[in-house]
C-alpha cells in the first residue's frame, strides 16, 4: 500500500499535524480548476501530492529557521507555496515573469507568502533574501548567475536539481558569483523512486555588480561556456 499524505510529509521532517490541510485541498482544487483553461502543471492529480508537494519539501530542512526565502520561476507555486504551507517560520517571496500562474497563486494566499511579477535579471533586489530556491527554472548556470545576487552574504543558494545535473554541478565554478559549492545533497523522491539534487552554495562574498548580465547575454554566453 502507497503511504499516506501524512505518512509522506514526515518523511521531509514537516510535523502533519502543524499544517492546514484543508488549505491544501483548496489549493489543489484550485489547480486542477484553473488547469482546464491555463495551462498550470502537467502533473496528473494522484500524483500532485508527491510531484508537487513532496518535491518542493523534499530539501526543505537545509532552510534555517525563519528566513526569508526567494523562489525563482515559481510558476504556480512550486516549490514557494509548499514551502509557506509548511514551514510558518518562513517569509517566502515567489517570483516569476508570466502572469498566468501567478494569478492563479494570488487566489491560494497564505500570511507568509508574497507573490511578485517581474524577470529575475531585473529584480534590482541584492542581498537581501537568506535563502534563494527554485525548480525547473533553466539551465544550471543561468539559475546561479539569477540567485546570487538577491542572496544575503552568509545566505544560501538551493537549486532544486535533478541527478543528470551533478556533472554540470561539479564542472561549475561558482566564485564568479560570490559562491561557494560546499555540498551536493542527494535524495529520492518517494512512490516516483526519482533521484533528485540539491547543490548546497554558500553566499560568501557580495556578488560582482555585473551580475546578473541583460537576458540576452546570460542566454547567448551562459557563465562557464567557453565560448
Ligand atoms: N517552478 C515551477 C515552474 C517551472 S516552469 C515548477 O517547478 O513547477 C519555469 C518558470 O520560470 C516559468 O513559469 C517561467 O515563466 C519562469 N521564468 C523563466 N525565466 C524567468 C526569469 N528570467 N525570471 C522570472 N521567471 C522566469
């Protein structure tokens, strides 16, 4: 028998019973509702739970208590609303350039989540979040040259990755940035059996103005290409 949803949020060290679970259902009706006219996940919903919710929990405990957290290309929400759902100690800001999926994330308020529009390149915001996340957002070079920037000297840098990263992980020199790779956690997502990652950078200098460049040269020369 698969486990329960309680049995699966233990499993990322979240307390069941210290979250609302019916604020989860409406955000899950929500959108599955919303799905049928925006285009908002691919994820069929029996697997929601564990794709969705699981996955954005899953390195949640390398977060220090209280920060005040930064998701790139949130999308609907992922993994910042999981992440204000669970963890009420948090402040979390979600950020992403298209309109769509974030008005559908407007309608699933939480009192600790923020919802913004906007480029990351052009957050003009440095140094001022503990913890900058994001899931799916692009290439591994392009999400560091967006994070580094709004990271707090001391702060970290947690991009959710998958295993075919490592390589690209490994080959990365990070301290252009203010970075420093100093581990790579690596875990599995449950029921799925996927292999997932999470390079473990710490913020140790301020990050060069230069960064991060106008989109269009981050895409044409991402940092580490040798071109
Ligand atoms: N994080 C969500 C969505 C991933 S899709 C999830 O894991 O399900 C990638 C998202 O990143 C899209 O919503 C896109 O609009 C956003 N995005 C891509 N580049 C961006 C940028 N430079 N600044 C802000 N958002 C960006």
């Amino acid at each position: 028998m698969e486990p329960t949803r309680p049995q699966l949020l233990l499993s990322t060290g979240i307390d069941p019973d210290s979250v609302d679970w019916d604020l989860l259902a409406r955000f899950e009706a929500g959108l599955y509702e919303w799905n049928q006219r925006v285009n908002l996940t691919r994820v069929p919903r029996e697997r929601f739970f564990v794709r969705h919710v699981i996955d954005s929990l899953l390195f949640q405990d390398l977060i220090p208590s209280g920060s005040r957290v930064l998701d790139l290309g949130t999308g609907p929400g992922f993994p910042a609303w999981p992440l204000a759902w669970a963890r009420q100690d948090l402040h979390v800001t979600a950020l992403d350039s298209s309109g769509k999926p974030l008005a559908f994330l407007r309608s699933q308020a939480l009192p600790n989540l923020e919802v913004l529009q906007g480029r990351a390149e052009e957050l003009g915001v440095s140094e001022s979040f503990d913890v900058v996340t994001g899931r799916a957002l692009a290439p591994l070079a392009i999400q560091l040259e967006l994070s580094a920037s709004p990271c707090a000297v001391g702060g970290w840098v947690l991009p959710l990755r998958t295993a075919s990263d490592v390589s690209a992980i490994e080959a990365f020199d990070p301290r252009v940035l203010g970075l420093e790779l100093v581990r790579i956690e690596r875990r599995t997502l449950p029921i799925e059996e996927a292999a997932r990652v999470c390079p473990v950078y710490r913020k140790i200098v301020t990050t060069p103005t230069d960064y991060p460049r106008p989109w269009a040269e981050i895409r044409k020369r991402p940092l580490g290409s040798s071109t």
